[in-house]
C-alpha cells in the first residue's frame, strides 16, 4: 500500500497568517483541540510593545517567557471566529491532517498524509480555487514507518466521550488501573466516587470502548506499511484454510 506526505503553504485571511506577515522573525505553531486552539509562539528578537498587545488579544495567555533565548509564550484562543476549517478541506479529500499547523512570515504551513496521490491532486485544485496555495513537497512513505508526529488530534481522540467518561477514565489511569501489575481495583476507584460501582464501570468501559474505536483509524494507518507479521496472523489464516 503507498502512502503519501505532503507539504503545503497557503495564503489567505486569517489573523495568525497575518501577524507572522506583519512580524516576519515570528514563528506561530497551532494544535487544534475540539473548541479551541493552543498556540505556541516563538521569536529570536525581543518582542515589540505592539506585538505583545496582539498576543494578548488572541485569547488567554498560558505560560509567557524572555530570555537570552529570545520570546516564548503559550496561549490558548478560541475558534469560533475563524472561518470555516480549512482542515475540514483535507478530510473531505480523504487527507489526514498532521499537526502543528506553522505560520511564518505571511504563510501557513500544513503536511497532509493520503493513501492515494490523487487525493492530494484534488485537495491541491479545491484550495487553489479560493487561495495562494504553493506545493512545497510531496513524498511517497510506502516504504518507511509512519512517523510517530503524525498522532491524532486530542480532539478526534477524545470524541463523543462524555465528562463522565473522560472523568472515569483519568481517575483510573491516575490510580495506576493500567499498569502492570494493576495498582488499584474498581472497587478501590469506585470509592473515591460518588457513585454505584456499576455506574462508574460503565463509564469506564465506554470510554475504553469509545477511545478505541475513535484511534482505530490512526491504528490502520500506523500499520499500513508493516512488512512483519508478529502475531502470525496470516500464517494462521493460511493453515485453516488449508486444513478446510
């Protein structure tokens, strides 16, 4: 199976593009999450004053540092504001979007994965239709691992997952319920709730049942370039049917 990695920049409004154009020695990088966005921005300069009053106006300042270094800070913004994702685009081209997405200098930088170069073809024409849109590079991986970098999203990861089940499942993790060996029950975790055992199981198992269902697509993609059979799947399958 081939696999595809590209890199694009695009040009287009949008406030992040437009502050890294207006300071050309910033760089902004962007995690989307399910109804914000987390931004780390960086500079080698020590910030100007008018630079540092649009920061602050992005939204709501997590951690701010200057040095020797130069300027970091981490802020978290809201979405609602932007336009339509562009990131919805690269899905409805069956791309998967890898993130941070990077701003430097007037341009976005995006690396999109696909299982089929048209795929990208066609994202490339659907963008050009409203955009600046350069394609920086284009690399088959068929042959290689897929990167670790290319995770999933907090946001798809933790899909449809309700506050108790997300609640239920830091607790358990927390505990130690994933270890090996296990350092605590779900007798010992359903005692630090306020709730009937079969009530916090539940969540539990929903959580578990929903975060793997939600990573499966990201599973099959990791092991789409896999060349071993450690479990001997395929062997085994090979060996009924022969006996049959």
């Amino acid at each position: 199976m081939s696999l595809y990695e590209a890199s694009i920049r695009v040009e287009h409004e949008c406030p992040y593009r437009e502050i890294s154009e207006r300071h050309p020695d910033l760089t902004i990088r962007e995690w989307p999450l399910s109804d914000c966005q987390v931004l780390e921005i960086t500079s080698e300069t020590t910030p100007t004053d008018e630079l540092l009053d649009e920061i602050s106006r992005l939204g709501t300042i997590l951690h701010e540092s200057k040095g020797e270094d130069g300027y970091h800070v981490v802020t978290q913004s809201c979405l609602c504001s932007l336009e339509e994702s562009i990131i919805d685009r690269f899905e409805e081209h069956n791309c998967l979007y890898q993130s941070p997405t990077i701003y430097r200098q007037g341009w976005e930088h995006y690396t999109v994965v696909a299982f089929d170069g048209d795929d990208i073809r066609e994202l490339l024409g659907d963008l050009r239709s409203d955009r600046e849109i350069e394609l920086l590079s284009k690399t088959s991986i068929s042959e290689t691992q897929i990167p670790h970098s290319m995770l999933a999203p907090a946001s798809q990861l933790f899909e449809n997952l309700t506050d108790r089940q997300l609640a239920a499942l830091q607790l358990a993790l927390e505990r130690g319920y994933y270890e090996q060996p296990r350092k605590t029950s779900l007798r010992d975790l359903t005692e630090q709730t306020a709730v009937a055992r079969s009530t916090y199981e539940e969540h539990l198992r929903k959580a578990e049942n929903k975060l793997l269902t939600n990573a499966g697509q990201f599973l099959r993609l990791v092991t789409a370039t896999a060349t071993s059979d450690p479990l001997e799947v395929e062997k085994t399958r090979q060996a009924k049917r022969a006996a049959e």
